[in-house]
C-alpha cells in the first residue's frame, strides 16, 4: 500500500484494526503491517468464517 505522503526520514510504527461488524460467525480476523518504509508498507488481512465485509483502518506515523 503506498502512502499518501512520503516521510522524509523514516517511518516509525504502523498500526491497524479491524472493525469486525455484527455477525458473530465471522471466525478468526487478524490483520497485520510489513516492510514498512517512508513510502509504502504491506498490510495482510486473513480471516477464516463467512464472507462477511470488515472495514480495516490503518495509521503510519513518521518523521
């Protein structure tokens, strides 16, 4: 995923959280950040249940 504005030194942490939504059945979610750099990062998602939709939301912050 490339960032919307580049660092101009480095990235520090990113995070990300998954809203899960009301169906219980949805199984096992889990969502993970990678190869974070100043212009992009990796973000995996993996989720075992139904097909329901999960909104994932994510934030870099950088220097």
């Amino acid at each position: 995923m490339s960032l919307p504005i580049s660092f101009l030194n480095s990235a520090y942490i990113g995070l990300v959280t998954i809203c899960r939504g009301n169906s219980l059945s949805q199984g096992v979610l889990s969502s993970y950040i990678s190869n974070l750099t100043t212009t992009n990062f990796y973000l995996y998602f993996d989720k075992t249940g139904d097909n329901t939709t999960n909104k994932i939301y994510w934030f870099v912050i950088g220097k």
